[in-house]
C-alpha cells in the first residue's frame, strides 16, 4: 500500500484576521495520483475519506488493467451491462453522447478493445469533487494526474490558479488558468509519449503538444480533451470553438499557440 | 518607360519618407505607477501600466512584483475587435508571459497537464505543490 | 487643346486629394519599428492611395461635363490610361507589402501568411478577387492586346473595374488600420465613393436618357460625300440648349440592329442649327458601310457635347491646318469664326477631299483663304507641311492661333513644322484620341 502525505496549509483570506486551515493529500490510485485540496473540516466530517474509497471503488470497477473488473468482463463479453454496476450504463451514454458530438474522435473501443479510460478519470475526480461539496465545502481542488476539479477559489474573489504545464520543457509552466467552480483538462504528449490514438487512422495523433479544455464538468472536459487532440490541430480548432460552455487552449508542435475566444477571460498570467 | 521609372522612384521615395517619419516619433510610453492592492499577500506590489494607444486598439498590463521578481503579469486590456488583434493576441500574449514563468514564482495551487503515472508524479510540479512548497 | 487653366486646376485637385489620403495614414500611425512595421506600413499607405486612385479613375471618365469642357476627353483619356497603370502597381505593391509585412509580424512564412489571409480575414478574399480583375483588365488594354480585338470588345471588358471596385470595398472598413477604429474616417470614404457613384450615374446613364426624351434626335438623312465619306443628318428639338460649340463631338449611338450597341464619338462638321446636326464619318469597313444605310426616323441617342477643342476669341488671326477626316471638326469652325482665317486642307487624293463646295463658299463669303494640298509625299518630293511651306501658305504665322486636327502620324509632324516656324506651343491647339 503506497503511503498517503498530507500537508496541513495555512491559507489567509483577504480582508479577514481569521485563518481557514487547508489540508493536501495526495492518493495513489488509479494508476496515477489524485491530488486533493480540501478545508480541514472534510478531514473531520469524513468526506475526504469518502472521496477516496470512491476513487478506489471507481479503480475496482472501471481499470481495465484489472482482469476482474467489470470493464474487462465487458470487452471480453463475459458480462452484460445489466449486471454491472449502474454506474456503468451512465458511462457508456456519456461516452456514446461524446463520440457523437465529436464525430467519432472520442471512442469507448479505442483499436476495438473497450476501454472507457478517457471518460471515467475524469468523471471519476468530479463525483469525487462533488462529494467534498455535498459535506458542506465551498472551496476545494481535485486533481487527478493532470485534469482538475475546482470549486469556489482560493480566497474570497478569487479563483484557484491553475498552471498549465509546458509540453516541451518539464518543470515549467506555459500559462496560468484563473478557474473558479470549472474543471480544467489537458490532454497531451508530454509524460506519457504518444499515447493518443486517432481513432480513425489507428496510429498517434500528432500535431499538437497539448490541449487543454476548461468548462463546468471534468467528466466531459476529460472527454473533450482527448478528441480534440485526436482530431489534429485544424479541426480541433473549430471543434472545440463549437462547444457550448467549453473553451480549448493548445499549444502545437511547433510552439504556436492558439486558443478560442471564450478561454481569454480565463487567462491569469 | 521612363515616366514608369519616375512614378516608382517617387512612390518609393515618398513611402521612405513618411515610414521613417513614423518610424523616429517616440510611441505612448507605458509609465508604471505603482498602487497599493489590498488583496496582495504582503511583500507583493501590483504595479499597472497606463494604457498604451496602439492602432489598433488600447493595451493594458498589470504587473505583480515580489522581492523585485515579476510574479504575474495581467493583460488587462488588448485589442480583441479584429481578426489581425486575435492572430496577434494569440501567440504574443501567452508566449511573453509564459517565458517568464516558473512554478514556484507563479503562486498556482494546481497544476494540469497530460496525465502522469505514479512515477511520474513524484517528478512533477503538483508533487512540489502537495508537499508544500 | 483646351486652356492650360482647366487641366493644371484638376490636377491639383487630384494632388490635394492624395495629400489628404496621406495625412489620413499619419493621424491613424502611431509609430512602427522593424522589418514587419515598416512593411505593413508601405502596405498601408499604398493601400489608401490605391482606393483614393480608383475613384478617380472613375471621376476622369465619369463624363462630368464641367471637367470634359476645362480638359478635353482626350486629356482625360490619357490620365486615365496613365493612372490605370499606376494604380495596378499601387494596389499589387499593397497586397505584397501587406502579406510580406504581416507574415513578419506573425513570425510565420508569407505562404501560410498568404493563406490565414485568405481564409480568416473579413473580405480579403473579395479583395485578392479584385486584384486579379485588375490585372486582367490591364493586360487586356496593354496596346499590344488592345489592337487585336474589337473596340467594343475591348470597352465592355473594361466594366469589370466597376466589379473589382465594389469586390475590393469593404475590405478596407474590414482590416484597413486607418478605418478600423474610427467612424468618421469611414464615414467620409464612404461619402467619396457614393458622390462618385451618383455623379457616374447622373453624368453617364441620366443626362443621357433627359437629353433623349428632351431632344427626340432622329436621322433626318444621310449624304455620300465621297467613296469613303458619308455625312448623317440628325434632326431633334430644342438643340440650341445643347449649346454645342464648333469643334466638339458627340458620342453617337444608333438605335438600330447592328448598332445599337456601339457608340462613337464624331465631331459636328457644321454649325448646329437648333433642328439639325451633321456629323461627318469617313471610314471603311462594315461599320461605315452600315451608317450608309442608316434609314431616316431612326432613333438616335445623342451623348454631348464634349471636347475641348473650341475656338478660342483671342482676336488674332486663325489657322486650321486639317488633314484628311480631320477635316470634320475644322469644317465646323471654319463656318464660325470670325476674323481673317486661313485653312490648309492636307489629303492624299482629291479623291478625299470632302466638302470642297461649302468650303470654297464660305471663304468667298467672308474672304477667307484655302489652300488645298492634294498628293503623296513623293509628288512633291518633300514634305508639303514643312515650316518653310507652312510660312508661305500662311505669312504670319507665328502671330495666329492654330487648330489642327488630322491622324496621329501628321499632328505630330505638324507640331514639330509649326513649332519651328515660330508658333508657340500655347498657341497650337489639337485634339488627340491615341492613347
């Protein structure tokens, strides 16, 4: 078992002598690490707790590296939907309503074995985050390996700042997000290689380096993310202006960087 | 032909002319002035440009110092009414602040990017942030 | 040659325009630096200058009568011509700039600059259209083009400016540096381009029309003057308002199949009465062929008066130095001069001379003096119209006002001729359609 850290924190708030104290934890799971930001009082009323078996619960279910999960049951067709868990009809609809939205970039099968991954991280850290909020938090961030969950912000009017790595040189950041209450996705090549397939062409999507979408729900901006970047800088330009309440930001191959109108007002720095 | 070569002589001189004419008038300086900021941490001043008149459109930037380091740079205001503003806005902006920027002076709480595996994590920046620096 | 008032004075209209353009750039630059700065810059400026230039291009043959009066439409002709040319230059010198410039700015290679351009910039593909309209329309009345087709051919290719003009219009609102941010600029660019338009169409389609309803011009008739020459009478009412003076032309279209779609200038080659013009059109091939058979009644719509080439009353005496067509115009002021006149009437063949009766009547009738100079130049072994034979044609010369009209080959031998023989060139007025 990995050990969990946790960092108490110190956050001041402006304007007030009072002091809410902010506790890290940083939880390996899902093969990855889910980074949590939360007011000390989810540490007492237990929905950081909470928040984490559901990760993990999420990891038993959907990983299909595990061969008992019900995602590998399901690709070999050893299951029906029924039987699995409900949480996983919703999964397939919202990969369907996304593979139809991006004209077949997203896809649950990606090289025909099915795979929900690039749905279910990111829905997964957003229940995640919704759980911290139904015990009562107003401010709090989830990140998990790279896409993030934000509620409220770091202090009265002020929204949390999210940094947006820089593809091509580790350690650096190419830009800083201002969210409050959204989610920030990135898709990219940078820690993994080219692991995005274009589902069409079934090798590497290339062109750009990163992508990053922000919008209300992690779920679907995770979703968008990797179809946008699936689909090649041209199209992926166009696409994700078309979005209803998403806006993209991506840097390409060659160092340019474009983004759509509506993610101006979300740049910090 | 010969008027041919006098009418482009002459339209090559007269736009020498009015090019270097524009080319040694001194531009809108921005002159920083600095103001105090109530929602700064302390050791922090924001300092704001005025706003520079360009052709195209008014420009703006605020500028956040610590320690005598810039700390964050806020656009303000810049053209956004043209599709020449866009192209431009697109890659100046982000490129000149992103060249300025590393995590530990940029004050984030989180960092996104393409998804690291555990290992990679204990490398990346949100590693740095968890653990509290 | 009209008053050397008249053309100095639009000139230098045209000139305070461009300066006006100019200062436009200056007020709307802040200042540039580099490479991209300056290109962008030259774009800019010769972008403004090609708009401006369009429109007066348009102005110069807008047939705005007061103009046509003070310069002549050969003049006017010319200037155009002139500035068709400059202009293509100004405006594929701008497209160049521009995308060089902003390509530099961009940090991106002209090619994919050329191609943002194209496909994310307002208009600018309307413009790039326009462009290449231009050019077309350039090469086509390059003279070398222009004298293997038709005139009409030629004349109706030629619209297609008005095409490129309104394609290439909104792309200066649309990107244009100087008119993005300010409405009054806009509004008074759009307020040169409308009085321009108003002023073709009123000058160009509605004072046509009025005068045809007004005037009812008709053929009255037509008369052989010779092999090759044959004069058309045109009949209408109240032709005194046209107040057509001699030695100008009319640009004539006859309202019958075959013609209808042809329009020509001919001068008047006689004094107008306020019933009846003649015009006089010598000429072979089957456009002559076909005003031969003009029938009387046909309808006629009469565009006119034009030209600058009137009798100036400056009191001195007068030459008319005429050579062969060029005889039309000259036959006109003959009649209506006053004071001592001499006419020297230059044709190869007696076969060409026209109107030999009228002219030797009209000299009885006033006592004024014409010498007809009939014959090759090999017949008389040297050129008849020398300065030396010019000053015994006509003893004291270099005292008179001379009018000359004849083809392009002979005006310029007789300028030269009578510029020897001491006539100043002020005085030595022409009409010249070349250009």
């Amino acid at each position: 078992m990995v050990p969990r850290t946790t960092v108490p924190s110190a956050t001041p708030s402006a304007g007030a002598s009072a002091v809410t104290v902010r506790v890290r934890h940083a939880e390996h799971v899902m093969g990855t690490v889910v980074s949590f930001d939360v007011p000390v009082s989810a540490r007492h009323d237990g929905s950081l707790d909470a928040a984490i078996r559901w990760l993990h619960w999420v990891d038993r279910v959907f990983s299909p590296y595990r061969a008992d999960s019900d995602v590998s049951l399901l690709a070999r067709a050893e299951v029906t939907v029924e039987a699995c868990a409900p949480e996983m009809a919703e999964v397939l609809a919202a990969c369907a309503f996304v593979r139809d939205l991006s004209g077949g970039y997203f896809t649950a099968t990606p090289g025909g074995q099915f795979d929900p991954s690039g749905y279910v991280k990111g829905w997964a850290v957003e229940r995640a985050a919704a759980l911290l909020a139904g015990a009562g938090s107003a401010d709090h961030v989830v990140n998990g390996g790279g896409d993030v969950q934000c509620a409220g912000g770091r202090g009265p009017n002020e929204p949390w700042r999210v940094g947006i790595a820089d593809p091509f040189r580790p350690g650096r950041l190419a830009l800083v997000v201002a969210a409050s209450d959204c989610a920030v996705a990135t898709s990219g090549t940078a820690e993994r290689g080219s692991h995005i397939i274009d589902p069409h062409t079934g090798r590497p999507a290339s062109g750009l380096a990163s992508l990053t979408i922000v919008g209300p729900s992690l779920a679907l901006a995770d979703a968008y993310a990797t179809a946008a970047f699936a689909m090649g800088p041209a199209r992926a330009r166009d696409w994700t202006a078309s979005l209803d309440g998403y806006a993209a930001f991506a840097i390409t191959g060659t160092g340019a960087t474009w983004h759509t109108p509506g993610f101006a007002r979300h740049i910090a720095v | 032909m010969r008027r041919a070569i006098l009418a482009v002589t002459a339209t090559v001189a007269g736009l020498v002319a009015l090019l270097s004419f524009k080319t040694h008038s001194s531009s809108e300086r921005t002159v920083a002035s600095p103001e105090p900021s109530a929602s700064l941490p302390p050791g922090e001043r924001a300092i704001t440009g005025n706003v520079a008149n360009t052709a195209y459109g008014p420009v703006q930037v605020q500028v956040v110092v610590a320690t005598s380091k810039i700390v964050k740079v806020n656009v303000l205001e810049q053209p956004q009414s043209t599709s020449r503003d866009l192209q431009i806005g697109q890659f100046a902006f982000p490129k000149l602040i992103g060249e300025t920027l590393s995590a530990q002076s940029a004050r984030i709480d989180s960092v996104s990017g393409a998804t690291y595996t555990s290992g990679g994590y204990i490398k990346s920046l949100q590693s740095a942030l968890d653990n509290g620096a | 040659m009209a008053t050397a008032v008249g053309p100095r004075a639009l000139l230098a209209a045209i000139a305070a325009g461009a300066v006006a353009v100019l200062a436009l750039w200056w007020h709307s630059t802040l200042s540039l630096a580099g490479l991209g700065g300056w290109l962008t810059g030259a774009g800019e400026i010769l972008g403004l200058l090609a708009g401006y230039a369009v429109v007066v291009l348009v102005l110069l043959m807008a047939r705005i009568r007061p103009i046509e009066r003070a310069v002549g439409a050969d003049q006017l002709a010319r200037w155009h011509a002139m500035g068709g040319r400059y202009v293509i230059g100004l405006i594929s010198g701008h497209a160049l700039a521009i995308t060089w410039g902003y390509a530099v700015t961009a940090h991106t290679n002209p090619v994919s600059e050329t191609a943002t351009l194209l496909t994310t910039y307002p208009d600018v593909l309307m413009a790039t259209i326009a462009w290449f309209l231009l050019l077309g329309v350039g090469a086509v009345s390059a003279r070398a083009v222009r004298r293997r087709m038709s005139y009409e051919t030629w004349y109706y290719l030629h619209f297609y400016t008005y095409l490129a003009i309104a394609l290439a219009f909104s792309h200066q609102f649309a990107v244009g540096a100087s008119f993005t941010g300010s409405l009054v600029t806009r509004f008074w660019w759009s307020a040169l381009y409308l009085v321009v338009a108003a002023l073709v169409l009123w000058y160009r389609i509605a004072v046509p029309v009025r005068d045809f309803a007004r005037h009812q011009f008709r053929v009255a008739g037509v008369r052989q003057e010779s092999p090759h020459t044959v004069s058309i009478y045109v009949k209408g009412r109240h032709l005194k308002e046209l107040a057509a003076e001699p030695g100008q032309f009319f640009r004539w279209r006859f309202l019958t199949r075959g013609l209808w779609w042809q329009s020509h200038p001919y001068s008047l080659s006689a004094v107008p009465s306020d019933e009846l013009m003649r015009i006089t059109v010598q000429g072979i091939g089957d456009h002559s062929a076909a005003l031969a058979r003009l029938r009387p009644g046909t309808r006629v719509l009469a565009e006119g008066p034009f030209g600058a080439f009137t009798p100036v009353r400056t009191g001195r005496s007068v030459l008319l130095l005429a050579g062969g067509v060029g005889i039309t115009p000259l036959r006109a002021m003959f009649a209506a001069l006053s004071g001592t006149v001499t006419l020297i009437y230059r044709a190869s063949t007696w076969q060409d001379i026209v109107f030999q009766s009228e002219l030797d009547a009209i000299a009885e009738a006033r006592g004024a003096t014409v010498h007809y100079v009939v014959g090759s130049r090999r017949d008389f072994g040297a050129d008849p119209l020398s300065a030396t034979a010019l000053r015994q044609l006509a003893p004291g010369l270099h005292r008179m006002d001379v009018y000359l009209c004849g083809p392009p080959g002979m005006t310029g031998s007789a300028v030269t001729a009578l510029t020897q023989a001491g006539v100043p060139r002020r005085r030595i007025h022409y009409e010249s359609f070349e250009f």
